[in-house]
C-alpha cells in the first residue's frame, strides 16, 4: 500500500487505537504473493503477481493486469444497463460512419469529390 492510501485509511479510523492497527497490520511479502498463472500462447506459465487488494492484504481474482485481473466487468443491474447502453449506441455510430463511407464511395464512382 503506498503512504497516501494508507494515510486516507488512518484519517477515516475512529479511534486513534484503530488508525495504529491500520499502520502496524502486516502486509504479505511481495516475494510471497502469487502469481498469475495464466497460460500463455507459448504454452507457459504467466509469471507476473496477479492484481493485489491492498486493502484486504490478499489477490483481486488471481490474475495479473494482463490476463483480467483489473476489470471484472459491471455487477449492479444499473452498470449492466449502462454498459449495454453504451455498446448500442457505439454500434449506432459504427453503422452511421459505414453508411457515411459507403455513400461517399458511390458518389466518388460517379465523379463527385469526397471530403472526409
């Protein structure tokens, strides 16, 4: 944990007995972390640490940043919905800029000139 999680942590403590908890807790050793342990294309291993809480002294899922350890995807109904919304409305955009290109390119067959 770096110092300023770790300071933001002791402010929030109730008690001047928990904000010296907080600092005295021990965290796991980096050496002793696990690791990834995704397979990658070339059939080995992953080595790197998978994504660490530091909060909770203990791995996020397993992973490292590179094989889905940060994003575990929306998990409220709200974030799904959001989520959704966002992949249909950059579809919408998808499908006007071919409908764009695909004009321009019909009107480039009659001769017109096409800006972009």
């Amino acid at each position: 944990m770096n110092y300023w999680a770790l300071y933001r942590q002791c402010l929030r403590a109730e008690s001047d007995e928990e904000a010296r908890r907080i600092r005295e807790r021990k965290r796991t050793p980096k050496e002793e972390r696990p690791k990834c342990g995704a397979r990658c294309r070339d059939g080995h291993a992953c080595r790197a640490p998978a994504v660490w809480d530091f909060e909770h002294d203990r791995p996020r899922n397993g992973r490292c940043r590179v094989h889905g350890g940060l994003s575990t995807g929306p998990r409220t109904e709200e974030g799904k919905q959001r989520s959704r919304e966002g992949a249909r409305r950059g579809g919408l955009v998808a499908a006007e800029r071919r409908r764009a290109m695909l004009q321009g390119k019909e009107h480039a067959e009659d001769g017109a000139t096409v800006s972009r």
